[in-house]
C-alpha cells in the first residue's frame, strides 16, 4: 500500500527554479560590474618591496633589511592571491546576506530560505492516511548564511528524516539541526528500556507491560506486584528525551472512565 510520504513528490526541483524569485528579481545583476575587492594586501607588498629596494641600496650596512622586505613581498602577494574575489560581488548581489541586523530579526535572504523551508514541512506535515496526523512543526533560523532549526513532532522517525533531507535541498541552506521529536522512536526507546529491566531481573512479576505515546505524554499500562516496581519504571521512562509526562495506570482498571492513573513530569511527580 503507497504511504503518504510515497504519495508526495517530494522533490524540490521546481522549488529551486522559485526560490526567491522576487528578491533575486530586484537584485538581479548586481554584482556583476564593481570595483576591485577592497583589500590591504596590495598595501602591504608595496611597501614591502619599498623596503626591498631600500634595503638592497644598503645591504652592506642591513643586509637584514633586505630580507624582511622580501618576505614582506611574499606574504602580500600570496594573501592577496588567496583573498575571495567574489566576496565583494556576492554582498553586492546579496545585501544583507549574512549580515547582522537588529536583535531577533534575519537578513530578508535567511527570512525567504526559512519560508521555503516551512512550504516543505506544511505539505510533508499532514493528515493524509492512517499513517500520518497533522501537528506543528515549525522553521526557524538559527544562524544566518543559512542555518535552519526544525522544532516540534512527526509520528514516525522516517516523517523526520524525510523533511530534514528535503530542506537541505533548498539553495543557500548550508545545515539544518532536526530538534523534532518523532512518537515512534518515543515508544522504541521505552520498550528498549522496559526489555533492559526485565533482561536484569528487576521486573520479576510483571505482566502485560505496555506503553501509548501521545503529544510528548507517555502512558503506561500493566500489572506489577509491588508499588517500588511500578515507580521503577515511572522513574526509568520519564528521562527518555522527548517525554514530558509519564501517565502511570498500572495496577488500574482501563475500562472505568476517569481512572486517569498518577502522573509524573519533568519537574516532579504529580
């Protein structure tokens, strides 16, 4: 059966041909006649072989002068070589870019890459089968030229993957950092942690464990026979990242509305 995520193109060829259309439109050709790179280096091998000279003039008296122009000249010539020419060219096409600006605001170029990077996730991000359910998922720029931030919950760890690999598609993104959080690997983890219990002896009498991820709330379920046994596992399954609450309803009737079970967040118990 085709998944969601099959069903989507998720390719960004036609994405790359729109990229900000209308901010390279205003800029376009910039850059493409200016002036030479604003630069010292041409200063310094100048007044280095300046000294050269000078001190091949008297280099019976300094011979060491002569040699410190030398070297003066080297290094002018080589850094002036090495020196990026099209620094001044791509701030001219760009303005802005990567420039700082007011404290929380981005360069309008960071602010259009972030937008196409939100396109991306509101259409990978939907309820379009049983496999997939909506929930924000937002872009944010962490650091400009440009670095993207991605904050919030998919169901599975593929979902994450897929939107992450997307993004890094798109021109000018050079990282993305994935701070999702995917209900899937929630539930891998606390069922890894569960088995590792059980593989050290420390969950002898228990029965029919079972846990429900839902929206950052880990739900447990089972019997135990001892209360020291069913906080063990509260304790253990509340530090798996991701998890805010921990909903303990072991040893409770699922059945009776309102048996809501005790609860455990970060901060402490509940």
């Amino acid at each position: 059966m085709e998944t969601h995520l099959q069903g989507i193109n998720l390719s960004t060829g036609d994405l790359t041909a729109t990229l900000l259309p209308a901010y390279e439109e205003e800029h376009e050709g910039a850059g493409e006649h200016h002036l030479p790179i604003p630069s010292y280096w041409p200063l310094i091998a100048s007044v280095s072989i300046f000294v050269t000279f000078i001190g091949l003039l008297i280099i019976d008296q300094t011979p060491v002068l002569a040699l410190l122009g030398a070297l003066g000249t080297l290094i002018g010539i080589v850094g002036w070589g090495l020196e990026d020419p099209q620094a001044h060219a791509h701030a001219e096409a760009y303005p802005g870019f990567g420039v700082g600006t007011a404290e929380g605001e981005v360069s309008p170029l960071a602010e259009a890459v972030r937008e196409q990077a939100q396109e991306i996730v509101d259409r990978l991000v939907v309820r379009g089968d049983l496999a997939w359910s909506a929930h924000p998922v937002n872009v944010e720029v962490e650091q400009e030229g440009v670095v993207l931030a991605l904050y919030g919950k998919v169901e599975l760890e593929a979902q994450k993957q897929a939107i992450e690999e997307e993004i890094r598609k798109l021109p000018h993104v050079i990282d993305v950092r994935n701070f999702i959080i995917a209900e899937d690997a929630i539930l891998n983890e606390a069922n890894r942690r569960i088995a590792k219990l059980q593989e050290a002896g420390k969950l002898e009498g228990a029965t029919d464990l079972r846990v429900l991820v839902e929206n950052y709330v880990l739900h447990l379920y089972g019997e135990v026979p001892t209360r020291q046994m069913k906080y063990l596992l509260e304790d253990e399954l509340i530090q798996i990242p991701g998890v805010r609450v921990v909903v303990n309803h072991i040893g409770l009737n699922e059945d009776i509305p309102g048996e809501l079970g005790r609860t455990k967040g970060k901060v402490g118990k509940g």
